[in-house]
C-alpha cells in the first residue's frame, strides 16, 4: 500500500470514519486528481496534506453520518466537488447534482466522476436560479452564501419536505436568527448540531431547514439577506438614486473609508474592475450592493439576482472612489474570523501579522494567498484587512486565505509556540529547512520583534552592504516563497 494512501486511511480511521477497500481506493484517486489539477485551476487554498484530508474529506464524510441525506440531492457551488464528491463516495445510492458556475471547474467535476466511476451524478454548469427545474429533495451548501440568501433561493422549487442543509463554522448564531426570523412561514428549523472532527480542534455546524408543509405557493422571493432590497443589475433598471451627503447610506460609505467604520458595520468597499470581477464571479454571496456614478455608462457586470444597486450624484461617487478609479465601487460583507487558539499550531505555516500600515497588511495577504499559506492571524497590532489601502494591495486575495483574529504580539512566547521569526540578527534563511508546523511572524514596522520574540529562532534575509533591512511585508513574502520552495523541493 501507498504511504500516503496508508497515511489517509490512518487519519479517516482517527476521526472515526472505516473506509471500505473501493472508499479508500476513490478518495486516494481524487485527492491525487485534486492535487495535479490544483496549480491550473486554483481549487483549494488547502494544500498541506493531513489539512486536506481532514478539513476536505473527512469534514464532509461526517455529514451522511450526522443526519440522514434526501435523493436527488443537489450540491450549490460544488467547486472542487465539496461536500458533493466525499458525500457520493460515502453514500453511492444518493442521486447528487453538481451545480458549478466556473467551466473549468464543471470540467474538473467531470473528470473526476469519470476517474472514479461515480454513476448517479448530473454536473451542471451554472449558477442556481430560482428558475431551477430538476427535480430535487434536498440542498446542500458548504460555505457559499448566508443562510437566508440559500434558502430564498431554493424556495422557488423546494418541494414541501425538501431540506435544505448548511455546514457551517461554529459562529453562525446571528445569520442563523435572521434566517428564521425572515422565512419562518417557509421553513422550520429541524437540526442544529455543533460538532468537532475527531481528534482536532475544528469545531463545526450543521444545521438543517426543511420546507413546511402547505407553506404556500412558492413566491420568487429577492436573494438579500436583509433589509428590503433594491432591484440589481443596472442604473437603468431600478436603483436607489442619492443626491445629498446627509443621505444615512452616503453616510455609511463615508465610514467605511475608515477602519473604525468597517468593523462597526462589517461591510467594506472595493474599487477596480478586476478585483470586481473577480469578486463576483468567485464570491458572489459576499456582495452587498453595486454603487454607480450618475451619468456615467455602467459595464456589464454579472451581478448576483437581488443585489441591491445604487446611484451616486458625481460629486459624492468622488468621495468614495478613492483610488479615482472611475469605475463602479462594489460592497462586500466581511467574511467571519475566528479566533485563533495560540495553544498549538497546525500543521502548515501560520503567518502571524502585526503590521499597522494598512497596505502592508494588503501586501502580506497577497504574498500568502500566492504561496498558499495555511492562516493568516491579524495581530491586535494589525491594521484593518479591509481598510482601503488594504484592499487596494491584496484585491480579491482578501477571501482566498483564511483570516483569524489573534491576540497581542506582546502575548506570544517562543517557549508555548513554535515560533520563527524574522530580525536581521537572525541567522541566512537560505539554508534553513521549515519544520512541518510553524509560526512566522515578522516584527513591527520599525521597532521590529519585542524582547520576548527576539529569543525564537530567528532568520534573516542577506542584503547588499549599506542596507539596513527590508519593507516588513516584502521581507514575509520572500521567506514565505522559500518555505514553498521547500515543500516542492
């Protein structure tokens, strides 16, 4: 037997999950398969092996064993085929559908059913609408959209019965209530199970809706998850128009300028026509609304249905486009952050960011989406990920790595933490090897690592004589390229 096929069975076995000779056989084929494909196609930020193989494929194998799953069951946004793949190859007998907006990915979806034979499975190429008609029981959703925007979309051809399924991080409770509290004539709430994968600190939800019998015809609602919505695509289709700088919503934009502002209101704003198109074609449930300049030709932009639209007078667009882009401004929710338990480290490399320069924050981000860094923990020192400046240097990298709140940079101690830092007193990071599981943290702006830090292993970067030392973010980024280097070495 393979090491590493051995080594997958070994951690299915730890989170309690026995996988039959043909299981063991399908899992190893798509992992291998998912892998090869991963560099072309950007299908997982997670590539560290024991994370993939729990946080992938054992994190949506405990699902058939936490509830029993309806037939046909259709998978929303399947991507690299999570939770629909893991799911088939544990319960062959489920009819599954594979719905995918991304062609190639749709292509990665085929490929895959065909590598391991999977029969029962429709792959479809697009983005649900309410206009759906296949015939379905059931939804499954992993970390595609809020809770209310899935079940608004689903109601059009739910069948009273169906259910509608959520795997969901421990932190959901608000999104939760508001998802209740706005369809609760529709659906009734059937399960709500927190959970642990075995053997790890990964805490998780399930949480199930099912359609209410005699609810009623089933009404096309708008997809907003919250107030009444606006109407989506295009200034010259209905848009909220706003002329003053008194206007509540003018307002808001003003403050989310601001980091106080974004966190107050968890929304934020971003500028450019690429970072925007890559928002909405990869992260949809992420935007808010879409604000225009009046008078100005709007592009055609692929807008989620619903997503409110508004029309700024010239001069207050002005106040908002900060970077002049002369381009649409997109509104995102922020994505949830956890809290990062610095009792141990995961395998993989933790990048912990103390930066209070906002665009090095931006920066460091970016490095770490393109160097596939496990997590990123924003210190408390750390400016805002979705400040502005922010923004403009990570763009759309803001939701491909995983972001988590992290405690004082004067909290971490080398002694509970296996911790790598970097100082110019440190030693050449060239002939340094990464351990399996580390912490890197780069010191402060200017006054580097504090006293505390200064006794971890420390690496240096070699510079040309007469050069103090490096921009902080440049100098994470490069040691962030060695340690990658390292692992395909």
């Amino acid at each position: 037997m393979r090491p590493g096929l051995k080594a997958m069975i070994a951690l299915f076995e730890r989170s309690g999950i026995m996988l039959s000779e043909q299981e063991a056989r399908q899992f190893w084929r798509f992992h291998t398969h998912l892998r090869e494909r991963n560099a072309e196609l950007d299908l997982t930020r997670i590539t560290h092996f024991d994370n993939m193989v729990i946080k992938h494929y054992v994190d949506c194998s405990l699902v058939p064993q936490l509830i029993d799953l309806p037939s046909p069951l259709l998978d929303i946004g399947s991507g690299a085929g999570f939770p629909g793949i893991p799911i088939k190859i544990r319960r062959p007998e489920i009819e599954l559908i594979l719905a995918e907006g991304r062609r190639k990915r749709v292509d990665f979806l085929q490929e895959v059913c065909d590598l391991l034979g999977l029969s029962g499975v429709t792959i479809l190429h697009a983005t649900i609408k309410p206009d759906f008609d296949l015939p379905v029981q059931g939804v499954i959703t992993r970390a595609v959209e809020t809770i209310g925007r899935t079940l608004a979309r689903v109601e059009p051809f739910l069948p009273p019965g169906g259910e509608v399924i959520f795997m969901k991080g421990p932190h959901c409770d608000e999104e939760l209530a508001e998802a209740s509290r706005r369809l609760g004539e529709t659906y009734e709430l059937k399960g709500d199970s927190a959970y642990i994968i075995p053997q790890t600190p990964h805490r998780r939800r399930l949480i199930v809706f099912k359609r209410r019998e005699g609810a009623g015809p089933r009404a096309r609602r708008p997809l907003t998850a919250g107030a009444a919505p606006l109407a989506a695509a295009a200034p010259q289709r209905e848009a909220a128009e706003i002329t003053s700088a008194a206007n509540p919503f003018f307002k808001d934009l003003q403050k989310m300028t601001r980091a106080r502002g974004i966190k107050k209101l968890g929304t934020a704003l971003f500028w450019g026509a690429k970072n925007i198109a890559e928002i909405l074609a990869d992260f949809p449930a992420q935007a808010a609304g879409i604000i225009y300049c009046q008078g100005e030709d709007p592009p055609d932009l692929p807008l989620p249905n619903g997503l409110p639209a508004y029309v700024l007078a010239r001069d207050l667009f002005r106040q908002i486009d900060l970077f002049d882009t002369r381009y649409p401004v997109l509104l995102v929710r922020l994505p949830s952050m956890e809290t990062w338990s610095a009792a141990g480290a995961p395998p993989g490399c933790t990048l912990l960011v103390p930066f209070q320069d906002p665009a090095n924050v931006g920066a460091v981000i970016r490095s770490s989406a393109a160097f596939a860094v496990d997590r990123v923990v924003l210190l408390q020192e750390a400016s805002h990920p979705f400040h502005p400046k922010a923004v403009r240097a990570a763009g759309s990298t803001l939701f491909r790595v995983p972001l988590l709140e992290g405690p004082s940079i004067e909290a971490l101690h080398p002694d509970r933490l296996p911790l790598i830092a970097l100082s110019p007193a440190g030693r050449d990071i060239g002939r340094f090897h990464f351990p399996e599981r580390f912490c890197l943290i780069p010191g402060l702006e200017g006054p580097g690592l504090t006293d505390t830090l200064a006794k971890a292993e420390t690496l240096s970067i070699p510079m040309a004589r007469g050069v103090e030392s490096l921009n902080a973010a440049l100098a994470a980024g490069i040691a962030l390229y060695l340690w990658r280097r390292g692992l395909n070495g």
